[in-house]
C-alpha cells in the first residue's frame, strides 16, 4: 500500500497560509517509509514554488532514499519518481523497489570484562536481535553499542572501552560482517558518602542512603536518594556529585551538600464539592522541629457538612526514615443527611515504608463520639487498634496514565477493654488505571467491607457503611445510601460492596470528557439492595490535579432526577 505524508506550515506573511508539496510512497511502508520521509525535503516546498526548485529537489531525493534504505540492509533499490499539479500544488510519486536485502554474514560480537556476566548487559545484547542470517539493521547496532556505553556510565564500569566496532558491508554479495568488542573492564563501587550539612542529627540523614559503601555504583541509587532527600520535606537544595575514581582500589566516593527549608509551612485554601459544599483549610506544620526530624502540625478544615481541627506531632523512630511515630488529636463534626456526630479523638500511629511501595500503619485509637442516626440517639466509646496497609504506584502523581492504589485496613474494639461494644472490621479499596490510544484512559474503582459486631445500635455513625456521594455511587446525595429503619429512614450497615467503571477522553487544552458507570451499597446480613447510576462528566486539569464535575442520573429509585458531582483531587 502507498504511504502518504504531507505538511502544512503557516507562514505570517500578510496574514496568508501557503500549504506544502505533498510526497507519496509507494512500495515502501511502516518503519522504512517513516524513515524515507524523515530524510525528505521535498515536502518543505510550498506549492508556489518554481519548477526549477522542485526539480532540484526531486533531483536529490533518491541518494536521500538510498541513505535511509541502507539504514535496514537495502542497498540496491530501484527508485522511479513522477511529478504533477494538484489541486495547484506539486505532487511527487515515488515508486521504490527495495530489491534483496544485505544480511549479516559474520557477527562478531564480544563483551569481556565484570560486564559479561551483568545481567543487564546481557539483556542489551538479547534485546538487540542481531544474529547471523539476519537482516542488516544498522539501528540494532548502534542502539546496541549506545545502550553499553550508557550502562558503563550507569553501574560504575569507568575504565570501559571498545577494542573494535565496525561493520564491513559487501553490497554485491548482500553480506555484511560485524565485529563489536566492548571489554568493561572492573565495576567499582561505592567508595566514601561524605554529607555537608547541619540540617539533621548524621544517623537520621544517612538512614536515606539506599546504598553503603563498598557496595556495587549504580547511578540509579543516586536518582533515588535525590527523590528521598527531596520529598523529605527537610531541604531546600541538594547537590549531590560523583567524585572522580579512585582507580587504586576502584572506587567513587559520592559529597552530598544540604541546605536546610523552611522550618515552618503555611497554607490556606478554599474548596467546593457536592459531598461538603463550601470549605476553608488551613495548614501549619513545623517540619523541622528540631534536628532529630520531630516535626509538628495543626490543620483545621470547615464546611457545612464536614469541619475538623487536628494537630499531629511525629518524629522518626531509631534515626531511620522507614518508620515514624505519630500522635494524633483532634475534633470532627459531621452532619448529613442521614447522621450528625461530633467526635473527640486521641490516637497513637507507627507508619512504616515496606518493600514493593508497601506502607503498613499500626494504630490506636481512643474515640469518644455523640451521634444520632435516624431516631437513634447515643454516646460511643472505643478503644480501637488496628492496622493499615497501603501502595499508591503511578507515573504521575497528578494526572497518571497508569497507575494503582491498593489499601486494606482491619480495626476493632472490645466491650473488655475501655470499650462500649465489641467489633472488628474489614475494609478494602482498589483503583486501577490503564492507558488506551490518544492518552484515553479507563479508571476501575472498587470497594468492600464487613463488620462483625454485638449491636449496630451500639456503633457510631463513624464506624458504620454509608453509600452514595463523589466518590462513591454518583447519582445519590453523600450517604444517603444503606439499610433503613422501620420508618425508611438510612441507618447504615455493617457491610458495603460497590465498584465504578470510567472512560476518559482527552479534548483539548486540559480538558476531557468522562463517561462512567457506578454500582453498590451499604446492607447488613446478606442481601445488597444495590442502586446503579450512571452518567457524563468533565475533567479540567489543574495544578493541583483535576476538578470533576459529573452529571449522573440513579436508576433504582423513581422520582429522582439528575445529580451534579464536584470535586476535586488527585486520581490515586
């Protein structure tokens, strides 16, 4: 099939486009197309050019082809080119025989040195598909060679070389001999991590090292510390170098120079969603308390539905970065349409980073909380502990195009210790997201959990399932969903199941174009009275990652009519 390309540019002369010759391919297609086209300039010629220049042009390109074919092994094509007026702009057809391909006769291709049993360069050389009888590609080789030299950088091989690089081409016999030999010589390793800087307490800055010294160099480790260093919260600049090796006992010493934040943080900012109406937040943290990383903070957020203060004092435990200590206080007032509660709560927390992005949080938590449900009426009190597991993984903690957060949370109390009732409950939430063509995604939401319990009664609103609101079964006003009384009124249940599955189109600018579907509730026992809605929405992408606003429509209760959804956040 032929292979069209053409061009428009945009001139500023007098306020007029002029449109571009136009080339067309035939014989030639995928990769071998694209890359004739990539040494084109034909298709640069507007369409008033002269005769005389575009003849000058349709002159050169076949050399300009030739060049590109070689690249793939074929050296002796037949070009044949046709020029006409279309449409009062130039048109050229070239017809391209690229005749028998040159293949690789002899391949020659040797890695000495700690390199050749480097798993990584061995999977270069495996990636590379170059092997005896195939055919020529000189892209292969020279990815091949780059991906070695950068390797040789990357984990520490500083006295690399190659012995012999070359290929021999026999376009008569369409056989080609490579020779590649790269000997890498010693990789050398971490040598002295000297830090310069009087931010932090030396254990506590050093438990951000992802290496030792002595250990294999692997710049990565570099990239990674930086990241670590950065999202610390501690510093303000970070310049990190590699000395120069030391090739007496083949090591690279790495100097760290750190220069101290802001201690203290400030934020204010105001919000809008359909869950809570209009918010206020503010934010104080004090992130360097002292040098041993103790940091402190109080937060306050207040809207109609949802108002809290909180204040929370953490410091790391053992000077490692791994594993903080938090401690926790704070108020809550919540009001919706189905429940108010005011709740006090005191509360202990070690968060520890796990390998594979895990994070694992252990708590306890005191909490005391007023709460009418419907006509029940109470006071609860539990001494809750529990433990929190969860992975957030993306590729752009704003906008991913892949990416997935997992979490699995389990807490309880005990009417024998400090406690009014006894329970224990089980909750998990996943989102995945997948990229399509066009930057399209799809966003995959689930949710579910149960409880084991003496008494629903017993049980705060806080510690009860709610359905329905932004984020849960659009359609529904914020828990509005669940189990009700013998008055219909919702009171919550003890279990909840619902999932929601997105579709989204990139538009223009920032903009894109959702559809969705949602599906699930809160119930007790074993039956789920599940409410289904769905609906179109937009995203607008901000700095601070994008606002939705929905529009969805419920399908299981007659009478109800279109809900608007606004919201704001990242996706994960």
């Amino acid at each position: 099939m032929p292979v069209r390309a053409s061009w428009l540019a945009l001139l500023g002369l007098a306020a007029m486009s002029s449109a571009r010759a136009t080339v067309e391919l035939k014989g030639v297609e995928g990769e071998l197309a694209a890359n004739v086209l990539a040494f084109m300039a034909l298709d640069e010629e507007p369409c008033d050019a002269e005769v005389s220049r575009v003849e000058q042009q349709r002159a050169a390109a076949p050399a300009r082809i030739r060049q590109a074919l070689e690249a793939f092994g074929y050296y002796e094509p037949k070009i044949e080119s046709q020029q006409t007026r279309v449409r009062d702009c130039w048109h050229v057809t070239f017809t391209i025989a690229v005749g028998e391909p040159v293949r690789i006769r002899e391949l020659g291709v040797e890695l000495t040195g700690e390199a050749a049993t480097d798993s990584e360069f061995v999977a270069a050389r495996t990636a590379a598909g170059l092997e005896n009888g195939g055919v020529l590609h000189h892209g292969a080789y020279e990815t091949l060679k780059t991906r070695w030299s950068d390797l040789a950088r990357e984990r520490g091989y500083r006295d690399a070389k190659f012995v012999e690089n070359r290929i021999d081409v026999y376009p008569d016999q369409h056989a080609a001999d490579i020779v590649l030999k790269f000997d890498s010589g010693s990789r050398y390793a971490f040598g002295a991590i000297d830090f310069r800087q009087d931010v932090l307490m030396e254990p506590l800055v050093r438990s951000y090292l992802p290496f030792r010294s002595g250990e294999p160099y692997d710049a990565r480790k570099l990239t990674e510390l930086y990241v670590a260093l950065a999202d610390s919260a501690y510093f303000r600049n970070i310049d990190m170098r590699s000395l120069e090796p030391n090739r007496d006992d083949h090591t690279i010493a790495i100097e760290i120079a750190l220069t101290p934040a802001a201690r203290l943080q400030i934020s204010y900012g105001v919000g809008f969603s359909t869950d809570t109406g209009p918010r206020f937040r503010f934010t104080r943290n004090n992130r360097r308390f002292n040098d041993n990383g103790h940091q402190f903070g109080v937060a306050a957020q207040l809207s109609p539905v949802t108002s809290e203060v909180t204040a929370n004092y953490r410091f790391p435990l053992a000077a490692s970065r791994a594993e903080w200590l938090n401690l926790d206080t704070g108020v809550k007032r919540e009001d919706t349409d189905t429940s108010f509660s005011k709740s006090l709560e005191f509360g202990v927390r070690r968060v520890r980073e796990r390998v594979n992005d895990w994070t694992r949080t252990q708590m306890l938590m005191l909490q005391v909380e007023d709460f009418v449900v419907a006509d029940e009426r109470g006071r609860s009190k539990l001494l809750m502990p529990g433990i929190d597991w969860t992975r957030v993984r993306a590729d752009n903690p704003l906008r991913p195009h892949a990416g997935s957060k997992l979490q699995l949370d389990v807490r309880g109390a005990t009417d024998a210790v400090f406690s009014d009732t006894t329970f224990v409950q089980v909750s998990a939430e996943g989102k995945w997201i997948w990229s399509l063509a066009r930057g399209a995604r799809i966003l995959v939401r689930g949710h579910v959990g149960a409880t084991a319990k003496d008494s629903l009664a017993e049980l705060p609103p806080s510690v009860r399932f709610f359905a329905g609101g932004d984020s849960s079964v659009r359609g529904y006003d914020f828990k509005s969903l669940g189990p009700v009384d013998a008055t219909g009124k919702v009171i919550g249940g003890s279990a909840l199941a619902e999932g929601s599955f997105e579709f989204e189109q990139p538009l223009r600018g920032r903009w894109s174009f959702a559809c969705f579907v949602d599906a699930g509730n809160a119930f007790e026992g074993s039956h789920i009275d599940a409410k289904t809605a769905a609906g179109i929405g937009g995203r607008w992408q901000s700095p601070l990652g994008p606002i939705r606003i929905d529009l969805a429509h419920p399908f299981d209760d007659p009478g109800t009519s279109w809900r608007i959804h606004i919201s704001l956040g990242p996706d994960l």
